[in-house]
C-alpha cells in the first residue's frame, strides 16, 4: 500500500512537472544579444592638445612694386627757317633718317679718301663756291694750312686737306629746313650747334650744296 502509493505520487508529480514546464527540458535556451559598450569619453585631464608643428607661414600680401614711369617719346621738333615753311612731324623723321644715311655714306667716302665718288655728291653751285677766289683767299689764311704751307688751289686739294680732316667722322643730331627740300644738318659739340652741311635734294638725291 505505502509502495503503491509512493509510485503514485511520483508519477503525479513526474506528470505535473511534464504539464507546468513542457518547454523546459526541450527548448534550447534564446541567446542573448551582445551589449554594445559605449565608448567612455576621455576626461579632462586626458585630452592632450594636438602636438605643435612648425609654425605656418602666412602668405605674404606683397605690394607689388609700382611700375616705372614710361618714358615719353620725345619727338623731334620742326624746324624752319622761314615760318611759312611748314613740315610736319613725320616729313622730319622721315628727311631725318634719309639725310643721316647720307652723312654716313659720305663719312665712309672720306675716311677712304675717295675723291671721285665725293665729288658726285656735290652740286654744281657748291663747287662755284669753293673755288670762288675770295673763298679760296679766306681758307688759305687759316693758321694751320700756313703753318704746313699748304696752299688750296683745286678741288682735290679742298677735298684733301680740308674736307677729310674735319668731316670724316661727323654725326646728324638736328635739322632746319629751308624748305621741303632744302635743309642744313648740325652736330653739337659740347651741347653748341655746328653746321656740317646744307643738303639740297635733287631728285631722290641729297647733295651738298649753298644757298
């Protein structure tokens, strides 16, 4: 009786067990999720500044240097002798430029001592007056022809022992127009106008001539 009753009340109790709990035994149990740790946040007294590099160098705000002054072209002034004459500023440039080849031809022309090819720059009534007798008279008296005892009688001997000495090396600086075609050339020597020669344009030609 007491035997029976003891497997009785086991196997109630196995069956209570089984009833209340049926998932108990089987079910495997749910995982749990990973808690996510949020990150602590440095202290005060762990937040180190960022350590120093070189110093930046700020860019410079350069004034850019003012340009120069531009120089002004300076051109060339008209001159005439006679206020009717009028030459604009392009007619002297351009007789500017063509008697200053000229000179130099005739520069090159003496220092070579080339007497026949001076001689075709010569107009008709410069050789009259070079070889004027009152003109001749005058450059003879001339202390130094005299004191060489050099007497000037033709052109060649104008050519040679006047126009060669002084007019081989001789530059145009300025001009005066007599007119459109008339003009006389001046070198200055220690800033004073010299006369070196008065050209007449024959043609396409200047020639050394007077008036």
């Amino acid at each position: 009786m007491n035997r029976g009753f003891c497997f009785l009340t086991c196997g109630v109790l196995l069956l209570f067990a089984c009833i209340t709990t049926p998932d108990s035994g089987n079910k495997a149990p749910k995982p749990t999720e990973p808690v996510q740790s949020t990150p602590s946040l440095p202290t005060l007294q762990e937040q180190k500044p960022p350590l120093a590099g070189p110093p930046q160098k700020q860019p410079e705000l350069s004034n850019p240097a003012p340009a120069p002054p531009q120089k002004e072209e300076v051109k060339p002034s008209t001159k005439v002798e006679d206020e009717n004459v009028k030459i604009s500023q392009e007619e002297y440039k351009k007789t500017f430029q063509e008697v200053e080849r000229v000179i130099d031809e005739l520069n090159a022309i003496i220092k070579a001592g080339d007497y026949q090819r001076w001689e075709q720059y010569l107009t008709p009534k410069f050789i009259a007056s070079v070889m004027d007798p009152e003109h001749l008279k005058k450059i003879n008296e001339q202390p130094l022809l005299k004191r060489n005892r050099i007497e000037i009688k033709t052109l060649y001997d104008y050519f040679m022992y006047v126009v060669v000495p002084s007019r081989a090396s001789v530059r145009l600086d300025d001009l005066i127009f007599s007119d459109q075609n008339r003009v006389k050339a001046f070198m200055f020597i220690r800033q004073d106008p010299v006369l070196i020669y008065q050209l007449e344009k024959i043609g396409e030609t200047w020639k050394i001539s007077v008036w």
